[in-house]
C-alpha cells in the first residue's frame, strides 16, 4: 500500500516469501487506554498472526512514571529496556518490521514511531490490525510462539523528540496539534488526567477520526482534506501531543500518510499528562 501501512494480503505475501530475510518480524502491540497488559497478553494468547510476538506498552514502548508525573503516562523507554524488549520479540538490523493491535493502530503506531525514533526505518503498519486480518480469512496462532532472539541496535535521534520546551517553541514559530478527542481539548470531558483542558494555541485534531469504523486509516487524500480543514498549514513544521504519547504517534502516521505538516513531525512524548506537572505553564479550555 505504502512505504507506512500493508494490507493483509501483501503481508500474507511477504511472510510465504522464500528467503527468510525478506519475511518481516511480526510484533503485537494490543494497547487500549485503562486495560490491564495482562487481558492485552490474554487476546495475544487467545489468537495472533502467526510467528507474532506480543509487546506490551510498559516496558518496551514506554517507562515508568516518575513519582511526581514529570514525563508523563507513557515516557519513553532507558534505551536498553528498548532493545531488550524489541530484541526478545525478535527485531534484527536486517528484516522489516511490520506492527500491528487489535485494529485501530493506536498501540502499534507508538511502536512504529519508536523504531523509526531508534533508527529501524524498514516498519510498517497492517492497516486495520488483527481485525483486518481475520476479515481476510488469514490463518490464526494461538499460544506463545517460539520466538528467535534478535540482533537489532538501537540508536536513538531518528525522530524528531519534544520536551514542554520543545512545544512552546513549536507554539511560537510553527503549529501544534492535540490529537485527544475534541471533548478532552475542550475540558469537558477529562477521565483521565486530574487537569482538564489543552495548551494554549493547539489545534484539535482527534485521532482517532483519522480511522474508519473498521480501523482502517482513511484514504491520503480525505486524510489532507481533514487537516487542511482544521487549520493545518501543510508547509509547516508540527509538533503533537496527546494525553501520553500514543495517539500523537498515531497522529504523526496519519500525517506523513496524508504527506502534510511537513516530513516528521515532531512529538511531544510527555503530552498533556508532563505539561500539567508544572502549575506555571498555561492551560486553555473551550474550543
């Protein structure tokens, strides 16, 4: 489909592929906001694609938070806890990688950006994830595969990373999107963080529209139209956040797919959950 998103069947292709090399690594990030890892492992286990490892968020994707919150829900990983996790589920300097979760690629769009962000470019997202495949009729694992250990070296700068600095200097010289429902923007709805509202100056933009009901990423160019329509200046640098982390990187596929905001969008990997740790910083509500 793309050099960012494969379809079941060109996957399906990919993994009968003669030379081993050629077949990607499979990795499974189920993730869904307030869900014990433990019922994620527990789908995993229940049926995956065959040879899938299963990543959970904690740990590989993300690290733990800090006492006092600076950093956010969903920090980035200590390198080696990174490489251990991605090296266990069999990630090498040489195979593609493709990602995928339960449909909506919110989960493995992290993963997908943390690949890139430690300098693994050959990733790919299945579009529509686990759901997409099962709708193709595509053969089903169930249990903990037997995974062959990885040799891949993580080295990190391969995208563009943001603190609260970071994005205030985005908000002065460039544009920044806040990809959590509109509701959560506005203040109206927070269930989440004991802080409601946005920063001051952020575009809201949901995420989780850039999807179909099935899962799958709208067409490139409805995607443009979309942003264009919510104020994107698409010769622009952009920087994302969200409320930890995840669906901004969702936010950056959904963006380099649609080919606006200009190439690599940055993110802000502390989001909302790291600007409210300090009561100084400016917040806004309403639309």
């Amino acid at each position: 489909m793309s050099d960012l998103l494969i379809d079941p069947a060109e996957l399906a292709e990919l993994l009968a592929a003669d030379d081993p090399d050629e077949r990607p690594v499979l990795l499974d990030i189920r993730w869904s906001l307030g869900t014990p890892p433990e019922e994620h492992h527990a789908e995993f286990l229940t049926g995956h694609l065959p040879g899938a490892a299963f990543i959970p968020m904690k740990g590989g994707l993300a690290g733990e938070q800090a006492p006092d919150g600076r950093g956010g829900r969903h920090p980035m990983p200590k390198l080696l806890d990174a490489q251990e996790a991605f090296r266990a589920a069999g990630v090498t300097d040489l195979r593609p990688v493709v990602v995928y979760d339960g449909a909506t690629s919110v989960g493995a769009a992290r993963a997908w950006w943390l690949l890139n962000y430690y300098g693994k470019d050959e990733v790919r997202v299945l579009d529509g994830g686990y759901a997409a495949w099962l709708a193709a009729g595509l053969p089903t694992d169930t249990g903990e595969p037997e995974i062959e250990r990885g040799d891949i070296v993580l080295t990190p700068g391969g995208r563009r990373l943001l603190d609260a600095d970071g994005i205030e200097h985005y908000l002065d010289r460039h544009q920044v999107v806040d990809s959590r429902p509109a509701e959560r923007f506005r203040g109206e709805s927070e269930t989440v963080d004991p802080v409601a509202g946005h920063i001051p100056g952020a575009i809201s933009i949901p995420a989780l529209k850039n999807v179909d009901d099935t899962g799958r990423f709208l067409p490139a160019d409805d995607l443009e139209l979309r942003f264009t329509a919510r104020g994107i200046q698409p010769d622009k640098r952009t920087a994302i956040y969200c409320g930890s982390g995840i669906q901004a990187c969702h936010m950056a596929l959904a963006m380099e797919i649609a080919e606006v905001g200009v190439f690599d969008p940055a993110i802000y990997i502390g989001s909302w959950s790291d600007w409210i740790t300090d009561p100084e910083r400016p917040i806004a509500t309403g639309a």
